[in-house]
C-alpha cells in the first residue's frame, strides 16, 4: 500500500480539509512517513519595481515568511505526532508550487499525494486557472484530492 504521504497545504482553511483524511490514512495504512509541505513563492514585485526593495530587505521579507510558514506546519505536525509511530514532519521549500511539488515527489520517492482542490470546472477553472490540474499533469504519483464539501471518512 502507500509508505510516504505528501500532504500539500498553503495555510487556508481549504487545504486543511484533507487533515481527517490524512488521519484515516494513518489509519488504515503502515505508513513510515508523512510530510507536510507548504511551498513559499519567491517575492514578486510588479514589472520596473525590481530594485523598490532592497536585496537585504527581500531577503529578510522571505526569511519571515518561510519562518512563519514553518511555524503553521510545526502547528499541524504536532496533532498527528502523538498518534502514530509514522515520522511526521514539516517541510517548506521555495520556487514555483508545480515545478517544486513535482520534484519533491520524484525525489522523495512519495507514494501519495494528498491536497484539497476547489473543484472547480468549465469556466471557471478556465478563468481561475488550477493549481491542482497543473500538478495532476506534473507528476506520476497516485493523487487523492478532496474538496471542501467532501464529508471525511467515518473514524
């Protein structure tokens, strides 16, 4: 069955809604490992604005936030390590999500990709773009994708 998880989280509401899901995981599987991963885009600055802020400055604005993005995991993280005797661990990496997220799941060597999805269709992913569809199509890992109005598995 499935021995590492990837759980993909950005800090909303909407991604945690695969928690209960990963819990039913943990579960039902003999997993070695669980990771918890939240990717931080580098800081954008709006075209002919590059030099507005300062390189120390950047830098400090992107250890903040890979400092804050580390300390919701570590929240996460600590209401499943209790549980099991599966290695639960935080991870945040820097760069694109897609191009991050399809490496991180080739060198790790994930069996299962856990993420929420809005669930968009039609129009509006046309509009809204899909993280999720970009990184279906990214990688070859088995996905298991849950929308907010998925009901979680019975405990």
């Amino acid at each position: 069955m499935y021995t590492k998880i990837l759980v993909l989280l950005d800090g909303s509401k909407i991604s945690e809604c695969v928690l209960p899901y990963v819990e039913w995981f943990m579960k039902v599987s003999k997993l070695d490992e669980v990771v918890f991963l939240k990717v931080e885009e580098p800081l954008k600055m709006p075209r002919g604005m590059e030099t507005a802020v300062i390189p120390e400055n950047r830098e400090r604005i992107e250890k903040d936030a890979n400092k804050l993005a580390m300390e919701y995991l570590d929240g996460i993280v600590a209401r499943f390590k209790t549980r099991r005797k599966t290695k639960v661990r935080p991870m945040v990496l820097r760069g694109k999500p897609v191009e991050v997220i399809a490496d991180y799941v080739t060198r790790g060597q994930i069996d299962l990709l856990i993420m929420a999805t809005h669930a968009y269709s039609g129009v509006q992913k046309f509009f809204s773009g899909s993280t999720a569809d970009h990184i279906i199509h990214a990688i070859t890992a088995p996905i298991f994708l849950v929308t907010p109005k998925d009901r979680p598995p019975d405990k």
